[in-house]
C-alpha cells in the first residue's frame, strides 16, 4: 500500500429529483487498499460507485480517478479501471469467453487467437475450469457467474477493481471463496479495491478500511475504529448480533 490517493471525491451532491442522496461528501482512497462501502438502504452506496465511475452526474462536486476528472476522463481511464455489477451483468448471448473479450474488443485491436489466450488465462485466474470458457452464462451456476463477471472485470489488467455487492445470492461457503480469491488477486496484482457490500463477513476478512455512508457524507475508518464511533446506525451495524457472528467466526 502506498500514499498515492487514487480515488478523489470532494464536495460531491447526488440528488434526484428532490431526494438528496449524498451532500458534501468527500473521500480519499489510496492506491492498494481494498475499500468497503456500506450504509442503510437509500444511502445510496451504488450510487456513489456509478457516479466515481462517471455512470451518474452529480449536481456538483469534483471527483478524481488516477488523477483524472472524471467529466473528462479518457479512453485510456476506462483501460484502467474494472467493475463487476451486482449481478454480473453477462450477455446472455454471449459465451463465456466472448464476454471476456468484450473489453479487448473495444478498446484493443489483437488477433482472435491472442484474445482466445488471453480469455483463458482470466478464466483460470479467477477459479473457473476451462471448460467455462464456450458456456453460455444461463449454463453457469450463480457462483460461475460471478467469477465470469470478474474475469471480464479483469479483461484489461486494471489498476481499480469496483465491486458491487460481490457476495450477494451467495451461501455463505461460496462468499467465503469469493472474498478469499478477491483478497489473493488483490495482492497477487496489485490492485485497489472498492468494494459496496453488505455482508459483514467480507468487510472483516478482507477490508483494509471500511467507508460507511451516514447523512448524506461517508465516513472512513478502520472497522475497530468504527466500533468505537457514538453514531447510532454505526453502533447498530458494528455492535447488532449479525456483527458479533461475524467478528467472533
């Protein structure tokens, strides 16, 4: 982990309509950490991650990704950042390894025969068989989805890895497996992690600090700190029985 702040929000106000989503919210992450991001239904914890990613405009605010603004962000930015939706987010009528390529297709001009190669070495990265590869995602169970979802997410060696909500529909062997293959990708490659979750489990096995999303702004901390914070909704998560199974597994 570095000094090296990757990840730069200041002043950020996301509103739809007349909800106020967040307000003055600023974040700072550095290079190498693996970030989780939770909060209270509506706090808008996708949100913020569709709109670092430039997916949302904000009604103001600056935010910064690789020292790039993200309202001018390059072609080359994109190459250097990968996201794993909720749900995969797979073409149905695409294999496996089509859409792994997708990303190479757009943003990179190689032979099918290097993009084969290249779709079969993500596919073994991220746990699958090879045989994965000429599956169609409905042949998949909804582990093999996700680690398809994040192949693809790796398509481009990226240098940012977004993850929504990585662990959900999982039991809890298949997000134990989950969050032990993004903890040894994270540090086999180097990457930062910006993680929304839920799932208690996840933030204490693998987080290096954890931003939680209170009145409309986040708050940054490691998970002992944030056991300490007075905020109700803080003490609720980091002290309700769910998060006294998870610390005590």
């Amino acid at each position: 982990m570095t000094d090296d702040i990757v990840i730069k929000v200041r002043g950020l106000r996301t509103q739809f309509g007349a909800q106020v989503v967040h307000d003055e919210l600023d974040l700072d992450i550095r290079a190498g950490e693996v970030v989780g991001v939770v909060g209270g239904s509506g706090t808008g914890k996708s949100v913020l991650l569709r709109t670092i990613l430039g997916l949302n405009t904000p009604r103001k605010g600056d935010i910064e990704v690789l020292s790039e603004d993200i309202r001018s962000a390059s072609n080359t930015l994109q190459q250097r950042c990968g996201v794993l939706f909720q749900n995969g987010a797979l073409f149905s009528s695409l294999t496996v390894a089509e859409n792994i390529q997708v990303p190479m297709r757009e943003h990179l001009d190689l032979s099918r025969s290097l993009m084969d190669e290249l779709a079969a070495l993500k596919i073994s990265m991220v746990g699958l068989p090879p045989d994965a590869g000429p599956k169609f995602p409905s042949e998949l169970s909804g582990g093999m989805k996700k680690r398809a979802g994040l192949a693809r997410a790796l398509a481009l060696d990226p240098e940012i890895l977004f993850l929504d909500e990585p662990t959900a529909g999982l039991d809890p062997i298949g997000a134990a497996a989950f969050d032990n293959l993004i903890a040894e990708l994270q540090k086999s490659l180097g990457l930062t992690v910006f993680m929304v979750t839920h799932d208690l489990d996840s933030l204490s096995a693998i987080c290096d600090s954890i931003a939680v999303l209170v009145d409309k702004r986040v708050r940054l901390a490691t998970m002992a700190e944030h056991m300490k914070d007075p905020h109700p909704w803080i003490q609720s998560y980091f002290h309700g029985p769910r998060a006294r199974a998870a610390l005590n597994s």
